[in-house]
C-alpha cells in the first residue's frame, strides 16, 4: 500500500506539515518494500486558490491509495475521495510515527474535512 | 464623456466626489457604482430602483454519460476549477473564471455551460439623474464581472443619460479597480494630503497612466495633512481639480447619507469647473 | 500561537492607525500587512527589509508577431476582451494581448491554429521579510493592476505565521484589506479573532454589516470597535447594536481625534506619537481585544 504524509522536512524522521494544499513536500511510503520516495511540492506553496486541489492531484499522479496528514479542506477532500485515495487527518510527530499510528489503527480515515477549506 | 472617480486609499471621498458630480451635472447624467463589493452611492443617491437583474458567470456542466474521463478538461484548466483523476471531472464554481476552455476542448462534447449568480445590477433614477449599481453577493470572490456588467447596463442602447458618466470606482489598483477605470475617458483621483494618501495616490497615477488615460486630483480634507501631495502633484504636473477642506459639518453630513451638495451647496461650482476641465482633458487626449 | 485580523469592510476606517498601535503594545507579534493592494502600514512601522521575494502569479499570453497569421480567432475566443487588433500596414492585421485584462486562462494559446501564442509567467510583485521596531514584519507590494487573488494575501500571512511559529512568538496581528473580495475571504479563513474597524457613517455601518456577514461564515470570534464615535454617537449606537445581534463582540470606542493624522505625518503609531483621547481609547481597546485572545 502507498501512503502519502505531508512533511516538513525530507525523511520519515522529520515532522508531519499540518496542511495538505501548501504542504512542503510528501513523502511517499511503500509498505510492502517499506521504501519511500520524497515527493517536492513547493511550487505549490506560493499556489493560491486550488493549493489543496493541485497538492491531490500530485499525491493521485504518484499512486498514493492514503493520505496522512494534519487537517484537510473540503475541496481536496472531494477531489481525493472522487479519487479513491483515503484521507487520515490528525497526525502529529514524525511520518513514521503517523504511519505506525494509522497502521495500528490509532488514527483512522475521515469520512469529512475538518476546516473551513477556502485556502486550504 | 465617462468619467471614473477613483482612489489608491479607500476612505479618500471617492463616493462624496462621485455623488457630487452626478447631482451637479445638469441633464444628461448617470452615476455608475462600481464599487461592487461595497457599494454606498446609493445611501447618498436614494433612488428610486426600477430593475434588477442577476448577473450571472459561465461555470462548466458535466454530462456524466458523454463523460469517458479524459481529463482533457482537468490538464487544460489553470485555476483547477475543473479536475478529473482518473475519474469523471468534478466542478470547483467559485475557482472558475468563465474562460469556457473545458467546453470548447473536450473531445465528446461532454462539457455545456451553465450559468452561475455572483450578485446583481439595479438601475434606478432620482430627479434627472440614472443611477446604476452593482452588488457583489457575500461570499463571492471576484468582482470584475459585476463591474463588468455595471458598464454594459449603461451603455445599453441610446439613452439620454449619456451625456455625463460618472463611475464610483473600488480602491486600491488591482484589477477591480483597473475593470472599473478601463474604458473612461478621464479620471479623478480622490486623495488625503497624509503619507498614506501619497503613498497610494501614486501607485493610482502610475495604474491610470499605464492604462493611457488623462486624470488629474482632487484633495479632500486638503488641510488636515502636509503639503507633499500637493508637492507630488507639482513636480508630477498633475493637474489638482478640486480641493475639499475638512469642516464637521460636512462629516456629520456625511455620516447621516446627505451628499456634499446638500450639506455645502457652494461645492456646485467647483464641481462643476471639475467636470469641464476633465472632459477638456479627455477631448484633448483623443487629438490625433 | 493566535492569529488577529483587523478588517473594515469600508476603507479609510482607522484600519491600519490601530493595527500599528496594536503592534506598538503587543511588542512581542509578528505583524502582517495583508492589504497588499493598498499596502500602508510600511508608513508607520518603517521595517527594514531583510529578504525580498519576487510573487509569482500565473501567466499571461503573448503574441509572437512575426508569426500571427492574423486570424483573429483568438480575438473571438477571449472572454475577456484582453485581444486587441491594431491595424499595421495596409494587409496585415496585428493582434496584441493587453496584458492588464489578460487572465491567463490559456484558451487563445490552445487554440491559435498557427501556435504563434506563449503563455509566460508574469511577476505580480514582491513580498519581504522585515524587521520593525516592533519585531518582525512580512509586508507585500502588488504590482500594478495585479491580479489581487488573495494570493499574495495567503503568502504574506503563511509566512507571518511560520515566522512566529519559528521564533516562538505567541500572536500575529494582521493588517486585513477592504472590501469582501478575494482578499478579504483570504485573510480572514482560518483565523482566530476578526476585529472589524468601522466609523459612524450610513456608508461605515452598510460595509461593516456584510464584512461582518462574510467573516461569521470563518467561525473566528467576532469583533467590532467605533472609530471617530463621537461624530454620529447615535449612529454609533445603531452599529453596536446591530454588531451584538450579528454575533459579534463590541470592544471599544476610539474618540476623533487630529493627532491620528499628526502621528501618521509622523510616521509614528498614534500610542507612541501622543497620549490624547485616541491613544487612550486605543490602548483600552487592546486592553479589550488581548483579554479575548488568552
């Protein structure tokens, strides 16, 4: 399964980025060969509208099936759901302390956004 | 002639200076709020308000059965107002800017537009004066297609009201503001003689210059500042058209919605001569 | 780390007088200037630019001329009338895009049979990292006629909040635009209290109402203060009354007062510039606002 968590830094190590649409980068974990791959997406932080849009397009385009991050507007939200791809919001720490959390079952997928997604 | 009323700073007069000129142009006037988001002429106007129209923006409609998710649409659209993964395109509204590129490229026709509310124009008249207005709904996010539809309303057929256009313009020198100035013959810059009424009256002189249009200025509270805006205006050779000076009265009249006409009825003249020095200046500029 | 956001709905309220006085007593924010349109407060807090970064805000199309078959189709393609033909010569029709109503939609680019359209990316002007006497302060100029989006609003204000995230500042204070556009929605999503600045006037009292409507739509503690009561206290009156109703919390009143304008001749904040009426108020004011944010 490829999970994708919006992360301030570039390694499972570093800390998750609360936001989804203006996200630095995403770092893309594999858990069947537990490989994971940094995806850059900062073009996107200096994106206005449609940031939370652009950034589900990206995490789509990589064949990510979850997204694990802090909070999700509504407009990715759909554009994610339409995709098929699951969204888990609430994470803190580090990515691999999500991921260990969501695969635990700890934090488990939203069925809603939880902000008020005009910028998101 | 159309006349636009504008200002860097809000909170300059724009609206006294605006409502000033269309009660004092004798016959012939129409006063245009293009101050769509926020618009006050009306509260100093007191038309009478005949029709209202919507005005509406084209949004894209999927046709889910002609849909074989191409996503044609979704690659082509820059605001991500239109986006398929994979899957049937999904419409975002408030992102669209009503290009109609998604219709025109999908390959099945799949795409037709539908036409969405952002706000409404109305049209009234008091006395001898038409007035025209534009309102924004809460909410909405783009203002040029209200402003847009404001002027189209005006210049709708032959009508005597003609004569005179004066256009309320929204602050500031973004495109609001450049929808609202574009198209007028000559402008006014209404500003304070303070640092932040200089600071945006020239980033306003530059917008109105690029834009190729004759303005000139007029001071409002001109003695409750400094001299650099009459200073910038000199070394500038920008013509300063009006001057207001501050009096409590007129505030206070300001503040119950009487128009400066019925609070300092000697403005007429001065407005007046405002108004044949600026359609000299647009009649000059047309000169070959 | 909290988040406050000063809006007027109408212009020329005290906006900007009261967020520099804001900053001036916070001592300790980080301060944002987010009416990147008409972009004041730079006046006042005299920061020193430490880092320039240029905004980038879409593309426009241009026209290469030397291979523009003079079709006209992207004239009648553009819904924005931003194709203008010139007429050169006697044959040749020359079509040229007016780069201020262009909105970078690409459409004439798509679909000019002779492919001589570019889309390029256009510079809508530039946003700094500063530091006031106050502390630390993003601040943005819009370039001229720029597409103000609530783009440039977004990044002034991400950046003001990471900025005291890193540096463990406690608020942000935020100068917001006018209006109820783009910006203004840009500026108030997401924060944590709204103060909307009017003044007792028919105009003051119809803008702060839908200000007031868009903000309550955000789920920020609402509030509303009074500048220059004194001119209409009736009317002040109405707008506080009408504020409560709507939700919102009524946290002061600041006097007029001709020192307001004299501290901006100055180019000094009104509490540090005198202690007269509005300087009073003011500081009242803040004593209001901060008891709200803890």
């Amino acid at each position: 399964m490829k999970i994708a968590v919006t992360c301030r830094g570039a390694s499972p190590d570093s800390p998750v980025d609360p936001r989804f649409g203006r996200a630095s980068k995403f770092i893309l974990v594999d858990t069947e060969s537990d490989g994971f791959q940094v995806i850059d997406n900062a073009q996107n932080l200096n994106s206005a509208q449609g940031a939370g849009i652009q950034s589900a397009e990206t995490v789509s385009r990589h064949g990510a099936e979850v997204v694990i991050t802090g909070h999700c507007g509504p407009k990715a939200f759909r554009v994610l759901s339409a995709a098929g791809i699951k969204i888990v919001v609430g994470a803190q720490g580090s990515v691999a302390a999500a991921i260990e959390s969501f695969l635990k079952g700890d934090l488990a997928p939203s069925e809603c956004s939880d902000v008020d997604g005009h910028w998101e | 002639m159309i006349l636009a009323v504008a200002s860097g700073k809000g909170g300059t007069g724009k609206t006294t200076v605006a409502v000033g000129l269309a009660l004092s142009a004798r016959g012939g006037a129409s006063l245009l709020d293009c101050d769509v988001e926020e618009p006050n002429c009306h509260i100093f106007v007191k038309p009478e308000i005949l029709r209202r129209e919507p005005v509406m923006v084209p949004i894209p409609k999927v046709d889910k059965d002609a849909c074989n998710s191409c996503g044609q649409c979704s690659e082509f659209c820059r605001f991500h107002a239109i986006v398929a993964l994979k899957t049937e395109p999904l419409v975002f509204p408030e992102l669209c800017h009503g290009c109609g590129g998604c219709a025109w490229i999908c390959p099945r026709g799949a795409i037709r537009e539908i036409r969405r509310e952002i706000g409404a124009v109305e049209v009234g008249m008091n006395g001898g004066l038409r007035f025209i207005q534009g309102i924004m709904n809460v909410g909405q996010a783009m203002s040029p297609p209200v402003i847009r539809a404001v002027k189209a309303a005006a210049l709708e057929g032959n009508s005597e009201h003609d004569r005179v256009m004066i256009v309320d313009c929204p602050p500031g020198t973004a495109c609001p503001m450049v929808a609202a100035v574009r198209g007028s013959d000559a402008v006014v810059l209404v500003t304070e003689p303070t640092p932040f009424g200089l600071h945006d009256l020239r980033l306003a002189a530059e917008t109105v210059r690029k834009l190729g249009i004759p303005f000139g200025v007029a001071i409002n509270r001109s003695d409750c500042g400094d001299g650099r805006v009459e200073d910038y205006c000199g070394a500038e050779k920008i013509p300063i058209l009006l001057r207001i000076p501050e009096r409590r009265d007129m505030a206070e009249g300001y503040s119950r919605g009487e128009s400066i006409l019925s609070a300092a009825p000697e403005y007429r003249e001065p407005l007046l001569r405002l108004l044949e020095e600026t359609s000299r200046m647009a009649v000059e500029n047309k000169k070959p | 780390m909290k988040e406050l956001v000063v809006i007027s709905g109408k212009g020329g309220t005290g906006k900007t007088s009261i967020t520099a006085s804001f900053a001036a007593l916070a001592r300790d924010a980080v301060v944002a200037d987010c009416d990147v349109d008409a972009a004041d407060l730079h006046l006042l807090l005299s920061p020193e630019i430490r880092e320039r970064r240029e905004f980038k805000c879409g593309v426009e199309a241009v026209i290469r001329a030397a291979d523009c078959t003079s079709c006209g189709k992207c004239e009648k393609f553009c819904r924005f009338d931003a194709i203008r033909k010139t007429v050169e010569g006697e044959e040749k029709a020359l079509f040229v895009v007016d780069a201020l109503s262009c909105e970078g939609c690409g459409v004439c680019a798509r679909f000019c049979p002779a492919g001589a359209i570019d889309l390029v990316e256009r510079s809508g002007g530039e946003w700094f990292i500063s530091e006031c006497r106050f502390g630390p302060m993003i601040h943005a100029q819009l370039g001229i006629g720029g597409e103000n989006s609530g783009k440039l609003v977004s990044i002034v204000r991400d950046a003001a909040r990471e900025l005291a995230v890193k540096s463990g500042r406690r608020l942000v204070i935020v100068d917001g635009p006018p209006g109820i556009g783009c910006p203004v929605i840009a500026s108030v999503a997401g924060a944590d209290v709204v103060l909307a600045a009017t003044e007792p006037t028919l105009s003051g009292e119809h803008d702060v109402e839908r200000a007031l409507s868009l903000a309550r739509r955000f789920g920020a503690i609402l509030m509303v203060c009074v500048n220059k009561w004194d001119l209409n206290p009736e009317l002040t009156g109405r707008i506080e009354h009408a504020a409560r109703a709507a939700g919102a919390e009524v946290v002061g009143r600041i006097g007029y007062d001709r020192t307001v304008t004299e501290a901006q001749i100055a180019g000094k904040c009104v509490v540090e510039h005198s202690d007269g009426p509005a300087a009073r108020d003011i500081r009242t004011l803040w004593e209001n606002v901060l008891r709200r944010l803890d």
